[in-house]
C-alpha cells in the first residue's frame, strides 16, 4: 500500500542511525491513523503521548544514548492490554465512564508486554479495537463499532484482535500486539493479509491483558513480515516472574531463526482439517502453500487428529466458563461503568451496572459460563470438557512423534461480510474450528500469507492465511517455515 | 439437556445479569442450540481420561516468598466511580 510504513527493521535502523527522527515517523504514522480513521481499526489515538515519547528518544540518541532495538517504531496494542497513559476499554462499555473510548479505565501499570515494548523504544501510537472482552471472531462485538477490512471495507477483518490487523494491513504501524485465546490473532491475520503469532502458551507474559479465558490466553506479534513478526515476538517474549503461568523459557533467536534451512522437515497435514468444509479457493491456496514447503524441502506427510471434532464444543465450555469467573470482577465498584439503583442493595449495584455495561455476546457467554459451572452441571459439562482437552492435546502428541511442524488452513472461509454471522453466534464459533486445537493444547501456530483467493464477480481478490503449528517453545522452526511460505509467495 | 425459560433467568440471577424479556428470549433461543451443539461432549465415553485445567508445559517456578510493595491507596482508589472515607464505596451490605 501506498504511503504504509516501512519495515519496522528498517525504521529502527533508521532511528539509530539518525538518518530519520523518531518524530517525523511519529507524525506520518498518526496521519495515517487520520487517513484511514473509517476503517475502525482503532478505538483511540495516542496523538500527544507518542509524539512526547519519539520527542525524548530523538534527544537522547542526540545525547549519544544507545537505543532499543524498535527505536521509533509505531506499534498499534490491542486495546485489551493496559497501558498506564492511555485509556484500556476492552471495547466494553463496562471499563468507561459515559460509554465513549476517550472515558476509559486509566490502568495503573502498563502491561508486561507494553512495558517491553517501551523499554525496546517502540512508540505506542494507539489502542486497537476488539470484540468487546475478546469475545468473537469479526471484530463486530465491540461497543464502539466494527473494524473494516482494508482489502474489502464491506468485510470484516477476523476477530478478535481485527483492530490490530488492520492496523497493520492498512499501513498504520508496521507492528501490532493482539492476543490469541481461540484463534484471535491467527483468524484476524489470515483475513487481512498479514503475518499473526500465538505463542506458546506462557511464552509471552500475560500480566496487564484482561483475563478473558486464562487457561488459553496467549499475547503475541501481528506484522507486515515475518522477520518484523520475529523482531517484536523477541521484544515481548521471556519469563515474567509475576505471571504465575509465565514459562521460565530462555526466548529464541527469532529473527535469525527466519533465515534458517527448513529443507528435511517433516510437515504434517491432519486429514481431519479438510474435511471441515473448507471453500475451493481457500483449499487451492492452503494447496499451494504446502507445494511451496515442498519445493523448499520440507516432506509433506498426512496426519490424524482425531479428536478435532470436540474442539469446538471444548473450547466454547472452558472459555465461557473461566470468562464467567474472570468478568465477576465488573461491578462497577472499583473502576468503570457505576449504574445505581434506588434501591436494593449491592447485588442490585452490580447487576444495574453489568447490565448495561455488557454486550449480548458477553452476556451469552458470561450465561453459558456460569451454568457449565453451577450445581449439577459442573461434572457433566466443564469437568467433560477439561477430559476432551486431554484427548485433542494428546492427538497433538502422537503426531509431533512422526513430524516436525503440522500445517493446516487458518479458516475454512475468507473473510466474511459484516453483519453476516452476526445473527447466529453457533456459526460465528464454528469458523473457529481450525485454530481452536492448538489453543487448547497450548501450541505455539501462525497465520502466513499464502495466495489469496482468486477475484470472482461479486468478490474482490481477499487474503488468504496458511496456519503452522509446532510442539511447545518451538516458535524458532514455526519462522523458519512461514519465512520459507512468504519467500516463495513473493516475486 | 434443554435450557428453558427459567433456568436462564435462574443462571442470569447467578451472574448478576438483569435481562429484559425480549433479551430473556433471544438468550434462550441462543443458548439452546449452543447447549444442544456442546453435548456431543456430554455423549463420549470420558471417565477414564483426566482432565487438563491448564497447557502442560515446563514446571512453573514459584517465585522466591518475599513481600513486594503493592499499589498506593490513592491509585489503587483513582479509577473507582465511588469512594468514600479512602476506600470503594458500596450500599450498605451488613446490617446489625
């Protein structure tokens, strides 16, 4: 695209070397963030805290200070992680004042993963929009509008971490942070055109992302590249003593990992996933995609994963229930939305307050949530669920015994038109069901670009994203074959 | 299982979500189908496989039992929409 920001590599470079300032990189991106303001990719612009942040790193790479290795890189945070100097609304009504962005709950510490950021000197141009706590998969879902997809505006842009995507997609900073509990970076990437890490789970701290479903939640890079993928999953990546689920895990070399051979791998494709339905044209391309490996060396090689077909009803128990749990916390007593009865004590409060805070997609899930959980159904539905866990990361398991990486579709469609699925949450959750396996098996995966689907007469040309998943803290290997699917996607 | 009318409202009680009717209704409507959909995991044969709470990976290392300093009064009380005598203000829940 025309005007998009350049490499964030290359930017950083730049900054260090005091070929370009930190503030005039500042100033296009946030003119950009203007240009492209109908996309809905944001939810609020960080206009004068950013400039006062590449203002101070311009003075002191003056003053001869060594600088981090995102120096003046604008990087778009999904507006689900805490930022100290920003307002963090989750896209919910619940976490403002008056139900507008611009009153949102001030956290009073910055995400682990955000504080990384700023002490690698990237510059945080603003908070991207979401489904409202995570919740769903088109960016829809949010209280204060839906993000469009800049290869198509009339479609969505994968959710839950659209905003971030489209961020990147449309040129607004090269680097984004989203989070990944079901598929919400990898779905959102693979809709756009850009590249979208869920880590290990652990890998990358959690602490200051608002817990939606905690077992699965994972934080992790969405780029342009996937060397600029790398540089920001190095950044954000390691051990965070207080996140109790942080992995003591030395991180990867995971820009170098993107140059490295990938010939003599062993590439599985589990059997299951095509016969889920996929369209013809996302079937050609997921086709090519593994012809490329192929022509790169790697041996393809057919799977079982038997159990992929509990991930769906799995997922949605576990997730319900620990977001049922986690959203307790909004009562409009410590932060946020208040609404006061006239009467009726503190259970009034809270249920006045989370009534009018919560959307319907929260709401159904909080519900579903709370009964997997109640008296009588706790054994026959969550304690189930917990058991088909154990099985589908298993399937993970066994086929990791016989390959190195498995490679699979992101989604079984492109990226769907607004409003289409919002009538029918069941369906919006079955789109779900190629990326659901390796969240619930806490696997590291990506979405690279593969060809997109061909142009047809009521359709444009729209991404297409190739899923890899690999064994636990193997995010090196997973680079390695994206690099090798993108150098082999670009002529 | 079947989710009805009332068992909704009962769990909506639970979750400390007042619903309008017409919310009520969708809810139910919603809810059913997702209910009938997750029960093919209530139909499997999964007593003797252990449940997973949590992604296995490497142990998890507790950090060392030492106090931390935790967050100030005054910002921990800056974002509440009610406070009262330095601390969250809620309706009365005690009585003598």
């Amino acid at each position: 695209m025309t005007g998009a920001a350049s490499s964030a590599s290359r930017i950083a470079a730049d900054v260090r070397g005091g070929r370009r300032s930190a503030v005039e990189i500042t100033r296009e991106a946030l003119a950009r963030c203007d240009r492209h303001a109908e996309l809905g990719a944001l939810l609020y612009v960080a206009r004068d805290t950013a400039l006062a942040a590449a203002s101070r790193l311009d003075a002191r790479r003056a003053a001869g200070e060594p600088l981090g290795t995102l120096a003046g890189v604008p990087v778009v945070v999904k507006d689900a992680l805490c930022t100290i100097d920003a307002p963090t609304t989750c896209a919910s009504r619940i976490l403002t004042r008056d139900g507008t962005p611009a009153t949102g709950w001030r956290p009073p510490y910055d995400a682990e993963a955000v504080a990384r950021l700023r002490a690698a000197d990237a510059i945080v141009l603003g908070k991207a929009n979401l489904d409202e706590f995570a919740m769903g998969s088109s960016t829809e879902h949010g209280a204060f509008g839906a993000t469009h997809n800049p290869a198509d505006p009339t479609r969505t842009a994968g959710g839950s971490s659209g905003g971030s995507a489209a961020a990147v997609a449309s040129g607004l900073a090269p680097l984004a942070l989203g989070s990944d509990t079901g598929g919400s970076i990898r779905q959102p990437a693979s809709f756009t055109g850009v590249v979208g890490i869920k880590p290990t789970y652990g890998r990358v701290s959690r602490r200051g992302l608002v817990a939606f479903a905690s077992s699965l939640d994972c934080v992790g890079p969405l780029a342009a590249t996937v060397e600029d993928a790398a540089l920001l999953l190095a950044v954000v990546a390691g051990h965070d003593p207080l996140d109790s689920t942080s992995l003591d895990a030395r991180a990867g070399d995971y820009v170098a990992a993107c140059g490295r051979e990938v010939a003599g791998l062993r590439v599985g494709v589990p059997r299951e996933y095509l016969e889920t339905g996929l369209e013809p044209e996302v079937e050609a391309s997921f086709r090519e995609g593994l012809a490329q490996l192929g022509r790169a060396g790697c041996e393809i090689v057919d799977v079982s994963l038997p159990s992929t077909r509990l991930a769906v009803a799995t997922y949605y128990v576990i997730a319900a229930a620990e977001a049922s749990s986690n959203l307790a916390r909004l009562d409009g007593v410590r932060f946020g939305l208040r609404v006061e009865p006239p009467a009726g004590g503190i259970a009034a409060l809270h249920a006045a307050t989370r009534s009018r805070g919560f959307g319907a997609e929260v709401k159904r899930r909080i519900l579903l949530g709370t009964w997997v959980l109640s008296a009588g159904y706790y054994d026959a539905y969550y304690l189930r669920a917990q058991r088909a866990r154990t099985l589908i990361r298993e399937d993970f398991v066994r086929a990791f015994a016989s390959v190195d990486a498995i490679a699979a579709p992101v989604s079984p469609v492109p990226a769907f038109r607004l409003g289409e699925r919002l009538d029918d949450p069941l369906s919006m959750y079955l789109a779900d069901a190629l990326t659901l396996p390796p969240s619930l098996a806490g696997l590291p995966a990506l979405s690279v670009p593969s060809r997109p689907t061909r142009p047809t007469g009521d359709r444009p040309a729209l991404p297409v994203g190739l899923q890899l998943v690999a064994p636990p803290l193997e995010e090196e290997r997973l680079l390695a074959l994206a690099a090798a699917v993108e150098r082999a996607a670009t002529p | 299982m079947s989710l009805d009318r009332e068992t909704v409202a009962r769990v909506a009680r639970l979750a400390r979500i007042e619903l309008s009717d017409s919310e009520l209704e969708g809810l139910v409507r919603d809810l059913e189908r997702i209910v009938a959909y997750v029960d093919e995991i209530g139909a499997l044969p999964l007593e003797a496989v252990p449940p997973t709470a949590h992604a296995p990976g490497a142990t998890l290392p507790l950090r060392p039992d030492a106090p931390l300093p935790c967050l100030d009064r005054e910002v921990a009380l800056a974002e509440a929409p009610r406070q009262a005598e330095s601390a969250f203000a809620v309706p009365e829940f005690v009585t003598e």
